[in-house]
C-alpha cells in the first residue's frame, strides 16, 4: 500500500506533528520569530507616491525656508526636522522670541496617514495644519498676508508657483497646498516589522515577536493599528487612572466646547517612535520604558513588569522605518537685504 519506506514515513508523521505542536503552542524558543503573520492589526508602509515632482520641491522649499516666520528665524523645519525623527525632541516646542509652546510636537513623517491633524484635530487636513504654525503669534509669529507679501517679493518663487498653479501671484492656499504634498511624501516604509509582515521571518528576533504578541494580547492594538500604528482615532488620555499634568491643553474639548471630550487627544502614530521622545501631548514621558508603564496603567489597566515592557519596546522599536534622505533645497535669494528682525529681543 505504501511506496515510500517505513522508516521516511515515521520520519515524516514525527516531522508534521512536530509542526503542528510549535503552531499550537505559539512557535516557542528558536523557532518563534519565524512564525508568518496573517490578519495583523498593523498594516506595512506603502511607499509615498509622487504625482507632481515641481509641487512636491516647491513644497520642500517652503517647508525649510524662514521668511515664512515674522523673525526669519523660525522653519517649518525647526520643530519637525527631518534629521530628528521629524520632530524637536523637546517637550514642547519653542516659538517666536524664545516663547515656549504649550504642547509637544507630533512627527510630521507618515502625517498623511493621520485622519486628523493636530492632537487635538483642528486640522482637517495637512493643507490646513500647514496655515497653522505660520500665523500663530507662539510659533512662527507672522500673519497670511505678510508671508504672501514676502514670498511675491521674490521673483524665483513667482515663476515656480506661476509654473505649477498658472497663477504668478501667490496665495495662502497655494503655499499651504504646496507644503502639504510635500509632507505627504515623508513616509518611512521598510522597517524590520514591515519586512516581517511581508514575510521575512529574519527580520525581527524572537523577543521582539514575543514583545508584539504582548503588545497586540494587551489591547495596544485597540488604538495603536493600521499603517501608521495610530492616527485613526480620538482618546481619552486617563481610561482607568486620571492623567495628572501640569500642561493647560485639555485636547478635543478645546475645539468642540463639550466637556465630555476633556483629555481627548489624537492618538499619535508609533512609527519611529524610538526617535520621537519626548512622549505624549505635554512631553512628560522622556522614555519609551516610561511611556509603555503609564499606557499600561492608564489606558488598560495593567501593570507591566520590567521584562514584559522591555519586550514592547524591543517590539516598538522595529517600526522605525527608512527615513526620508532629502537633499535640501537651495532657497531663491531675497530681492533686498532689509535686515530681519532679532528674535532674542
């Protein structure tokens, strides 16, 4: 009845039924990193598509230039640098004549994949978080209608502008447009958990799947998914402790006046969080170990041991993908050599 010898079909029934038991079990010890995902919550980076090259460089031009700030000091840049992981790493930022900013500054790479901008989503687009910065009097500190003024001043930037919108004189909603699909772009695929989620078991070690698994069991997942891990939705900041702070924002309630939403912030991405400390809304939490222990605690009611946050953060740290490599842009020359204001006065 059967053709293949005794002997290789003993082997190969203690073969498969030495898979079946590592499946059942989990895949312990060596062998767990090489389990295949199916279904996960997360969802890989799709690499940043580029249908208008002259908008997305116009865009990066304004992005790092500083006339778009009443001090001509003061970038897009500065708070979101692109050397930093996308942000300052401060706890929250610092503006116009030294002035310190009331909340942290969210990562502007994968901010396109955020459903809402700003933590507390007054920004329904990354159009219009871009308008923002310009003409608050704690950031750039200039108005609309000064930096349209600046940048019409400057012929470079009439021709481009002229070239991509038909339209030589400039407008807010054309640099703000310009900006936002520049941002856009700042994606940051192939981290060693994306390649793992594409199949390679290689990619990540078996702590750092074990740190996922404990990340995905504990509910992390709940808020933290899709492609940017986060960005998707509102939350309450303090579920099952109160958030105790110092910082004055009071997140979602600040825009909609309902007392309901108080402490309600968009929940922040956690690609390249390795390089986003400081955590949270008002920067408190320096570390990732820090910030794994207070989530653990306020949002879900568990208190994770040394070992257990050890393996998120392992875990966490694999989503740190490829970074944008730009090269920077050479800014069009002013017309006049009208000296700037002194921001340390």
């Amino acid at each position: 009845m059967y053709k293949t010898p005794i002997s290789t079909r003993t082997a190969l029934i203690f073969r498969n039924a030495t898979l079946c038991t590592l499946m059942a079990v989990g895949v312990a010890g060596a062998d767990f990193a090489s389990a295949q995902p199916k279904d996960e919550p997360i969802k890989p980076v799709v690499p940043a598509k580029i249908d208008n090259p002259a908008k997305v460089e116009l865009g990066k031009k304004l992005f790092f230039d500083p006339r778009l700030s009443k001090s001509g000091f003061i970038s897009c840049n500065s708070c979101h640098n692109l050397s930093m992981g996308g942000t300052d790493n401060l706890p929250t930022s610092i503006g116009d004549r030294w002035q310190q900013g009331p909340i942290n500054s969210p990562t502007v790479l994968n901010s396109g994949l955020n459903f809402i901008q700003f933590w507390d989503g007054r920004a329904k687009d990354l159009q219009e978080q871009a308008g923002g910065p310009i003409a608050n009097p704690k950031e750039m500190a200039f108005t609309h209608e000064l930096a349209i003024e600046v940048l019409n001043s400057i012929p470079q930037y009439r021709e481009e502008f002229g070239k991509i919108y038909g339209n030589k004189k400039l407008d807010i909603q054309m640099v703000t447009d310009a900006i936002a699909e520049f941002e856009k772009t700042l994606k940051t695929p192939n981290s060693r958990f994306d390649k793992w989620l594409k199949g390679d078991p290689k990619a990540i070690t078996a702590d750092e799947l074990k740190g996922y698994r404990l990340f995905k069991d504990s509910g992390c997942v709940a808020c933290h998914n899709g492609e940017a891990v986060g960005g998707t939705s509102f939350q309450k900041m303090g579920v099952f402790e109160p958030y105790k702070t110092n910082s004055p924002e009071i997140g979602r309630a600040g825009v909609t006046k309902a007392d309901v939403e108080r402490f309600h912030f968009k929940v922040p991405t956690l690609r390249n969080v390795e390089l986003t400390y400081p955590y949270f809304h008002d920067g408190a939490a320096r570390t990732l170990e820090e910030a794994v222990d207070i989530m653990g605690r306020l949002q879900l009611a568990k208190k994770f041991t040394t070992e257990e946050t050890a393996l998120i953060v392992a875990f966490l740290k694999t989503l740190t993908g490829e970074q944008p490599r730009l090269q920077l842009p050479i800014l069009p020359p002013s017309q006049n050599n009208t000296p700037q204001p002194n921001p340390f006065e």
